[in-house]
C-alpha cells in the first residue's frame, strides 16, 4: 500500500513577518530590572504584568504588544 500524502498547505507572507515572539519569564525580567523570582510571583498573585502572562505548555508567556500596552499605561498613557 502506498502512503497516504497531506496537501501542502501554504501561509500568506505576512503571517509571521511582523510578529515578535513571546516574551519569556527571562525576557520579562530583564526587561523590568527584577529578579525571575519576583516575575513568577507576578504571575502567581496577578498583580502587575503578571496577569498578562500565560501558560504555553508549563512555560510562562507574555505578547511583547500586551507588555508595551501595560508599561504605557503605567506611565499615564505615553507611548512607550
């Protein structure tokens, strides 16, 4: 018997090319100063960024826009 092929699916151009991937808990850390532990506290209380991130799998996850939007609206709306 022979095998039974998939068709080829292909994407548009634009799906990936203007997407940032996914902060990690490393990423957010730095980005904020603070220690991983303090990122991960974040997450598990929802207080801060914390409640932007979610869980991949068991990694933790943020989208880099949802974090600009958050530190923008932290400093009274001024584009970050």
């Amino acid at each position: 018997m022979g095998r039974a092929t998939l068709p080829r699916v292909t994407l548009p151009k634009s799906a990936g090319a203007n997407r940032r991937p996914l902060a990690t808990v490393p990423d957010i850390a730095e980005h904020y100063g603070v220690p991983l532990k303090t990122v991960r506290y974040w997450h598990q209380t929802q207080t801060g960024p914390g409640c932007l991130m979610f869980r991949v799998g068991k990694y933790l996850r943020a989208r880099w826009d949802d974090i600009d939007q958050y530190d923008a609206d932290q400093a009274g709306g001024a584009a970050a």
